[in-house]
C-alpha cells in the first residue's frame, strides 16, 4: 500500500534537536495518505518500526483504520 519516508522538519525547542514527521505515501501514484508528528530520531525509529510492523502484518482496511489515513 504504502512505501513509507522520515522527513526532517527542522528544530524543536531551544535545544533546536531535530524533529521528524512520519509520511506514508501510496506506491501506485506516491500521494501522501498519513503525515504525523514523530519527535525526536529515537521517538521517530520506533513509530517507523511500528508501522512497519503495522503494514507487513495488518491489510488495507485494518491499516487504514486503527492510522486514520487521509482518503484522497
């Protein structure tokens, strides 16, 4: 369904670590279908793992509606 991307999206805070969104985009046309918020690079490693995981064991339906994808 979904190949999946971490994009930096400059600093966070005083500290200006960098933060990151989660981005799941379609493989057939590349349409953006989740953007999120995933914090820091360990916050953002393991919500990546996580759907990972998510979209190699769950189908389309499940995927879509425990994520609340954007329906485009």
């Amino acid at each position: 369904m979904s190949a999946l991307a971490l994009a930096a999206m400059g600093g966070a805070g005083e500290d200006f670590l960098p933060s990151f969104d989660l981005v799941v985009r379609r493989r057939d046309d590349g349409a953006e279908v989740l953007r999120t918020r995933a914090g820091e690079a360990d916050q953002a490693e393991r919500l990546l793992a996580t759907v990972e995981r998510d979209l190699d064991q769950k189908d389309v339906t499940a995927f879509v509606s425990e994520w609340r994808v954007i329906d485009r």
